[in-house]
C-alpha cells in the first residue's frame, strides 16, 4: 500500500513496515517482569527494531576481566605455601591397674619421673580408697615422710611413711557400714525391672539396737554402696558401706575374704563332683580358686568360698549335675550373720573386723 494511502487512513508508518493498527494511549513497555518500563510511542517507532536477541546476562570483555584485543588479563603468580608447623605429640595413656577401688586410664607424660603415686601407695596399705586418697591429698591431710602433700600425681619413693591428718581420720570414723540380711526378691546393687535395691530396706524402722547402737541418720545413706554381690534369688549376710577400705578389702582385685553359704540342692551329683567342686572347675574360660565344700545333710552343702564370681555356685552345681534350690550366706571374713532378723539391718560394730 502506498504510503500516502496509509496515511489517509490513520495507519501510522514504521520504522520496520509493519502496518498493524497502534493505541495512540498506550505506552509500549520494553523488557519483561520487574524490569518493564514504559518508553512513549514516538522514541518505540523513531526506534530501528532488531530481530537479534541479546543476552543482557552476557558480560562485556571489560567485566569479565579481559583486556582489549581478547588478550586473557594478567594473573600474579602464586606464593608459595609454608610448610605446616609440626603438630605436638600426645602424651601417652597409661592404664592406672592399681588395686584400688575405682581405677581409670589417665593422660601421662612419656618421661614421668620415678616413683609411685601417693594416692595409689595410700590404697596398696589400706589408708583409704584412690577417691578418698585424691580427696585428702587436696585438702592438705597427707603427710609423706612428715611433710604435706597438696598436689594430685606427686610421686614418692615406694617405701616413704605416709601419714593422715586427724582430721581425715576423724572422717573415716564417721563413715558407716552396714550389716544386711537380705530377703530374696531384692537386688544388692542396680535395681532390675520388678526388683527393688536392698538399700530401701536401710530405714529407721528395720534397725535393730542396742545399748551402745548409734542412732540412724540420714547421712548414712550418702555415698553407701555395696560391698560384694548377692543374687536376686539369694538371701543372707549383705554388706553395704560408706568405706572406702571396707570395700576394698571385700571387693578388691587381692581381696582373699572367706565367704561362707548353705545351699540347698537337688539331683544326682556326678562322680567324682564334691572333689570338682573343692578345686577343678573354670568358669568363662578362667579356672576357679580353690574352695572348701562338704556335705551338711542329703539335700544341703555348705560352700566357702575366697572369691566371688557371677552366680558362681549356681553355675558350679549346674556342672556337677546339681541344681540350687535355695542360698543363704551366713559369714563373711569374722563377722557372722547371726540372729539378725530377715529384712533387718545393724551397724557394724567397733570390735567387729572382716
């Protein structure tokens, strides 16, 4: 169509020929989305459109870091890196195998110098437990040679006199130990599920007394644990102690306390069993110390024993063809259970020792 023609019939004339009718009140709007903006009417058809797209995300030579001529830009040469420094070594970890109650592995220095600890020479002579020991030596109440120790880890001579404050003494002498006499149904230790610990039973109301007895108080209870295992299915003679040395000569890896039980069985004993039973039989893999084992009647042995593994009589009548019925102990070193009443307790007494 001729241009004239397009005019006379308000078409207006493009830059690009299109004749497509245009609304003189509405603005074009270049880009898209956020980025659109109105442009008038005359700067869009004064405007030579192109049918190339660019791609505005396309950065220029300059921003990419090129220079002119397409040469890649210059790049500094890396600095060479320093060598790492050497890492310290670790102190070695020694196994603290002291006999004491508790024992732990503990951070050592590789070149320690000579010696023993104090704390562990204090538990080999029965002054105390390695808790109580660390307790006393932080307090400034041990004494090596007649001079005070206050530092934990100081190592003396093997055979140094060691002595305690008084008042450390007068703290073991508060330390109580208790005399159980356990009913089946109770755990010595960890409660199990339907079973309650035999401490529970440790109550004003269970005491039995006497003249000399001392009163029951609520501090006895602190820090009291047993010393030794009786089974859930056992009863007698429980010992539970807030000391350190009772425990340790009880439950200690050296310990060689008798322990005496009656134990009631049934079936056929196999040949040659009560001898197996004195000396003869391992458990786990470890044979068991020797022991002294007879008959008191048809149905009834009584055991003494220097050592106390896991249900250890239990498992040893299994083996020689028995089953236990029923378990009581009786003594343990000197102190005997005695007329203690089922489900009662008493304070061992001064001129009591195991």
């Amino acid at each position: 169509m001729p241009e004239s023609r397009r005019k006379t019939l308000g078409l207006p004339v493009r830059a690009d020929g299109e004749q497509r009718p245009v609304n003189p009140r509405r603005k074009p709007v270049r880009g898209t989305g956020n980025t659109a903006r109105r442009v008038p009417a005359e700067a869009e058809a004064a405007e030579p459109a192109s049918t190339a797209k660019i791609d505005w995300r396309k950065k220029s030579p300059a921003r990419r870091g090129e220079r002119p001529g397409g040469q890649p830009p210059a790049v500094a040469p890396a600095r060479p890196k320093p060598p790492p420094a050497p890492r310290p070594k670790a102190a070695a970890k020694v196994a603290d195998t002291s006999p004491g109650v508790r024992g732990e592995s503990r951070p050592e220095p590789e070149n320690h110098p000579a010696g023993v600890r104090v704390s562990k020479l204090m538990a080999e002579r029965g002054l105390c437990s390695r808790r109580e020991a660390d307790e006393f030596i932080v307090r400034g109440w041990v004494y090596v040679d007649g001079e005070r120790v206050a530092e934990l880890g100081t190592r003396v001579d093997p055979s140094a006199k060691i002595s305690l404050d008084a008042q450390a003494r007068a703290v073991q002498q508060r330390q109580m130990t208790i005399l159980l006499h356990k009913p089946v149904g109770y755990v010595s230790g960890q409660p199990e599920p339907g079973c309650q610990p035999a401490i529970v039973l440790v109550r004003p109301e269970n005491q039995q007394r006497s003249a000399d007895t001392p009163l029951f108080h609520a501090s006895h209870l602190k820090g009291l644990a047993p010393a030794g295992r009786l089974d859930v299915d056992s009863t007698g003679l429980l010992v539970l102690t807030q000391d350190g040395r009772v425990a340790r000569q009880l439950i200690g890896e050296n310990s060689k306390v008798e322990k005496e039980y009656l134990v009631r069985v049934e079936g056929r004993l196999v040949d040659g069993g009560l001898a197996l039973l004195n000396h003869g039989l391992a458990l786990d893999g470890k044979p068991l110390r020797p022991a002294r084992v007879e008959w008191l009647n048809d149905d009834q042995l009584r055991f003494i024993l220097n050592e106390g593994r896991k249900r250890q009589i239990r498992r040893m009548c299994e083996l020689v063809g028995l089953r236990v019925v029923g378990l009581k102990r009786v003594r343990i070193g000197a102190v005997r259970l005695g007329d203690l009443p089922l489900g009662q307790w008493r304070y061992l007494r001064e001129n009591e020792t195991f």
